[in-house]
C-alpha cells in the first residue's frame, strides 16, 4: 500500500540512474528463435542483465546466484528460444553450479548444484547433450540438462578444472576441454581422453576453446602464453604470433562466421583483431577483455564483456568502441553524499569519486571525479564545499569534486574526524579539535570534564547537522567543538550505529538493533515503534533537507517514511529496485529549483551496495498529513 502522503500519477517505482559499468564476465547473443539483437551479459558477481535492442540498454535479469556467487559461464541454448545456462562458483557449496532458464530467466533449475563450474557447452548435432567444465572434471548431460553424469576420469588431476569446453558441431561424442594444464578431447562420448598439445608450450592454462562453426576441424584456443590455432580437429597446434606482451594471457578467441578468417582476440592487454585467421594482428583497445561477442547478421556489430569499462559497442567492425553500458552496474559502492545540483559517490575498488547531475528529464548524467589515496571514504556536503575523509586525513573540495585541497594533516594520535555545524572535527584520546584560521591550522575545542577518561570514538551525522558524539571510557558525551560537553547517550554500541542524521528539532539513528530518534539533542533516545519493524537491523535513515518532520528508513529490502518526526511511519513503494541492497538514502536537488520527483525538496535517492543510485519516480514526495501506525 502506498503512504497517504504520496499523490501518485501513473505507477510510481524506482529506476536505475548510474554510474553504470561492471566487471563484465561474458556477453553473448541469443540466436535461437531468430533473435538478430538480443544479448545477454553477466558480471563477476552473478548480475545478469538482457539487452533486447543490441547494447542500447540493460535490464536486470533476476538470478538465484547474484551477489552469492562468481559467474564464469554464460551460454545460449542454440536449439531453444529463451533458454541458456550460467555457471558460478560459491563459497556456499549449495548455491555453486549450473543454472538453466527455459523462459529467459523467469524461472530457474538448479540442474547441476554442488560444485563449481566454470564453463559449458551445448552440441550443435544432439539439442539433448549439455556439458559442463567443473572444478573436478567435466560433466555430460544427455537428456537436456535434466541429470548430470562426471565424464572425465575423477582420478586424473590434469584434467580438472575445466576452463573451457567445445563440441565438434557435425558428431556430439567429440568434445574438447581446456585446463590448466593444457588441452583434452574425447571422441567416444567420455569414455577415453586423449592430450592434445603437440605444438604447444607445455603447462599452458588454457582459458579459452573455440571451435569455428563453419570450419569445424579448425580450432583457436587462448592460453596464458598465448593464442594458438589447429587445422586438424586438435591434431596439432601453430602458435600465432603478433600478439605481444601481456597480451599474451588470452582470455577469449572470436571468430566472426560471416567473414571467413576474421578472428578477435580478447586478452589481458585487449583486444586484437585478425583478419588472416591469426596470421597478423592489429590492437584495437586497451582494456582487459573477457569475451567477445559478433552480431549473427552484422559483422560490424561487436560486443566486448571488459573487466574494468563495462560493455564496450562497435558498429564500425571493431574500428572504434563506445560504452554501451546503460543500465548495466555491479561496482562496489561505499559512500554517497548529496547537495544542490550534484551527488556524489564513493567508489571501493579504487577509491574514486563520481559526480551525477540531475538533467531536465530526472536523468543523472555522471562523470568521474578526482581520485583520492585511500578507500572507504567518507563524503559531507557543507556550505563550505564538500568534505571526503579517509582514516588518514581529510581533503575539501570547492568546485564539485574536480579537484580536491588536502586540509592540513591530523593531530598527533587522531582516531577520527567528523563534520558539524559546517566545520571538520578531529579526535584524540584526549582532545577534540576543530579546523580554523580559515582551514589552516587544527586547534583544540571545549575540553572534556576530568572525569570523562579516554576519548575511543568520534561520530557525527551524516549530513553534518546536529551535535556530535563521544564514547570514551567513562561514557558518552555529545557537543560540537565549541559548547561545553554534556554527558549524553547512544541507543547502542558505537560499532552497531549505521548512521546517525538529524533535523533541527530530531536526530535518528539507523543501529543493528532498529531505528530510534531523539528530540534532545541525543542526550537520550526513543526506538522507533509504530509501522517500522521494531528492533530490525536498520542500515541506513535520511531526513528530508527542507521538510524537518519527514525521513526515510532502510530494512531489510523495505522503505519507510515517517512525516511526524518519526512517532509514525508508513511502507514504502520499493518497485523496480529488484532485491537491491540499500546502503544509503538520500535527495538530490536540482541547483536552484524543485524536482516533480521529490516536491519542494529534491529527488529520493537510494544508493545501492553494488547497482549504483536509484531515482524514485512518481508523482512528487510530498509532505502529507500526520500517519497512523500500521
């Protein structure tokens, strides 16, 4: 049920906005059907997303494994319309596998479960027989999938993991299998396997096998010493030359059936393109690309899976690429702070910031700010500009994270620092200290009673609103700097505190044991009751930057909003957020005017933990009369 205080004018829901991209594992078209512009794609991390218009755009497919799990296989189904399979490893034995979709992606079978498989095949002679590379071997299905039978001897260790697997397309009993330590293939179904390296470095990992569909005793494979082709079903192989440094770890081969000799390389060092069936090559791009994909019908389509820029498009035949990333994320997302006109977010992997702008159509348009030394920042818009803090120090930027001030460095033993009242706040063990002399020098506020003891933690708001926090060995006191210090409380340990924000008349605090508010200042707190699920771990409030009594909650899955200062609340629409986990809300405001998504306050945002912000987009959030509790 939608809150009473939401006016809604058509179906109201959430929508990705950015920043796209992904680790991309693989990427392939759907061919079965007559499908010509449909592709699939799948992240490191088991998010699998469907384009149907070529790369334009993703949708997310929802995956029993995502986020549990490592994808390493995504495979069409040649002889069946809406069907393919998606192998991952997990730490959780019971979530690793094969999975296998009949209705593109609707509904799952688990068909293979218990180990992890990093790689699989569908015969193009037999539409029942499905084999699958697992970590202790290879597996054959002979009845579509339904049951599993180990193929490959379990004693033979050279022949496990399997990395890569191809059929001969004219006889469904040959089949051909990479490991790390170097190629196999059986001709009789998996009775008898046979190494077949005559012609190759020995100990190569071979991370790619494919089989040219047109030309089926031709072979290419992509090991970590290079690329390597056979014109006789395996009999011997030539390495090719041309592709050099570390291009040579090759982790995907291509070869486009519409132009006889065209092959793509995908390797460590990018991609390569040949035109003479590997004779000579020619770099196309610099990114570490995982798989290959060619349009079916237009050789000028191709689709690069790339492990640090998302998908990449070219319509020209691989002369130029371009994102085509569009709704497509799995990034590690760590932080994220808004202000008039602008958000911002902190990236984990590589401790980057990237700025998005809300356009005229509630578009985010983003750009990668400066990058900064140290991961797990922590970003605080203020009327001064916007503040990042890492463990070692802080930096102030003024003109939208294009470049960044370091402040001077921390005093001597600081084990925190936080923003109030618009100003940065460093802690030791025994002194609290404020920056001043126009951001120069860091100099020590009120001090705290004798009796206080050790200061352990700082904390602040979120928004930088409202007092600060500290636990020391005596207790908890609360204050900003410059006022005396009082002693205070905290609704739970320091280490289970989310986040704390805060109004001018109350302050809340998301805690692994529920949401409770305060009206004094955080000298004492009441738990959050009436329509919230009391005493659930709540990872993440916001309250709205112009309406004082209204603010939004995180559970598990679930938003909820209060617009009585938080006596009352009322659930929240959470359509099109697929199952993401929240770690932050927050409101994007246009610079200088409203938004029609978020009233006279801004867009509802949520950042997400690993697919990036989502708008709401509705008819606006406004405020509303008082709520009853559910």
């Amino acid at each position: 049920m939608l809150p009473a205080s939401l006016p809604v004018s058509g179906a109201p829901g959430w929508r990705p906005a950015g920043p796209y991209g992904a680790s991309v594992e693989s990427i392939a078209f759907l061919t079965a059907g007559g499908e010509t512009n449909r592709v699939l794609a799948v992240t490191s991390n088991a998010f699998l997303y469907e384009s149907r218009n070529g790369g334009d755009g993703w949708t997310l497919i929802r995956f029993p494994a995502q986020h549990q799990s490592l994808a390493h296989a995504l495979m069409p189904d040649p002889h069946r319309a809406n069907a393919f399979v998606v192998g991952v490893s997990s730490p959780n034995a019971a979530v690793a596998g094969l999975y296998q979709t009949f209705d593109g992606g609707k509904t799952w079978r688990h068909t293979l479960s218990g180990v992890a498989v990093f790689s699989a095949a569908f015969s193009a002679a037999d539409p029942q027989r499905i084999a699958a590379g697992a970590r202790d071997g290879v597996y054959l299905s002979t009845d579509g999938g339904a049951t599993w039978k180990r193929n490959s001897p379990v004693e033979n260790k050279e022949l496990q993991p399997v990395m890569s697997l191809g059929f001969d397309p004219r006889d469904a009993k040959v089949l051909y299998a990479g490991t790390p330590h170097l190629p196999w293939k059986t001709s009789d179904g998996g009775a008898n396997w046979a190494s077949i390296h005559h012609g190759m470095i020995d100990d190569s990992d071979i991370l790619a096998l494919t089989v040219n569909p047109k030309q089926p005793e031709q072979l290419f494979i992509g090991a970590c010493s290079g690329i390597y082709r056979s014109d006789n079903s395996a009999g011997r192989w030539t390495k090719l030359l041309g592709i050099t440094g570390a291009g040579f770890r090759t982790y995907a081969v291509a070869v486009d059936t519409n132009q006889p000799g065209m092959v793509y390389s995908g390797t460590r060092d990018g991609l390569w393109r040949s035109p003479d069936l590997g004779k000579t090559w020619r770099k196309l791009t610099p990114n570490i690309v995982k798989r290959v994909a060619v349009s079916p019908v237009d050789s000028k389509i191709v689709l690069l899976a790339t492990e640090d820029a998302g998908v990449l498009r070219s319509r020209d035949g691989g002369e130029t690429f371009h994102d085509a990333s569009t709704g497509l994320a799995d990034r590690r997302m760590i932080r994220m702070a808004s202000t008039k006109g602008a958000v911002f977010v902190a990236m984990g992997r590589d401790a980057s910031t990237h700025q998005g702008v809300l356009g005229k159509n509630n578009d985010i348009r983003w750009r990668r700010a400066t990058t900064l030394p140290g991961a797990n920042l922590v970003l605080t818009p203020t009327a001064s500009g916007l503040y990042a803090q890492s463990a070692a120090r802080m930096w102030r930027s003024t003109d939208g994270a294009a470049t960044w001030k370091p402040l001077p460095v921390l005093p001597p033993t600081a084990l925190g620092t936080a923003i109030a009242q618009q100003a940065p706040l460093a802690a030791t063990p025994k002194a609290v200290y404020r920056l001043s002399n126009n951001g120069l020098a860091w100099q020590a506020g009120t001090p705290l009673a004798p009796a206080a003891g050790s200061i352990r933690r700082l904390l602040s708001t979120r928004s930088g609103v409202g007092p600060v926090w500290l636990e020391t060995t005596s207790g908890v006191w609360t204050g900003g700097g410059t006022s005396p210090w009082v002693k205070a409380a905290l609704p739970a340990a320091a280490m289970d505190i989310y986040e704390l924000d805060a109004s001018k008349s109350t302050v809340y605090a998301a805690t692994a044991h529920g949401l409770y508010r305060s009206t004094d200042g955080g000298k004492s707190w009441i738990r959050c009751e009436k329509g919230i699920d009391a005493g659930s771990t709540t990872p993440a409030v916001a309250v709205h930057p112009q309406r004082e009594r209204e603010a939004y909650a995180v559970q598990y899955g679930r938003i909820f909003q209060t617009t009585d200062g938080g006596e009352n609340w009322n659930e929240f629409p959470v359509e099109g957020l697929d199952g993401a986990s929240i770690a932050s809300l927050g409101f994007l405001e246009p610079g200088g005017s409203s938004s029609s998504g978020g009233g006279d306050g801004g867009q509802l945002i949520a950042l997400t933990s690993a697919r990036g912000v989502f708008v709401f987009d509705s008819g606006a959030v406004t405020a509303g009369t008082p709520q009853t509790g559910q």
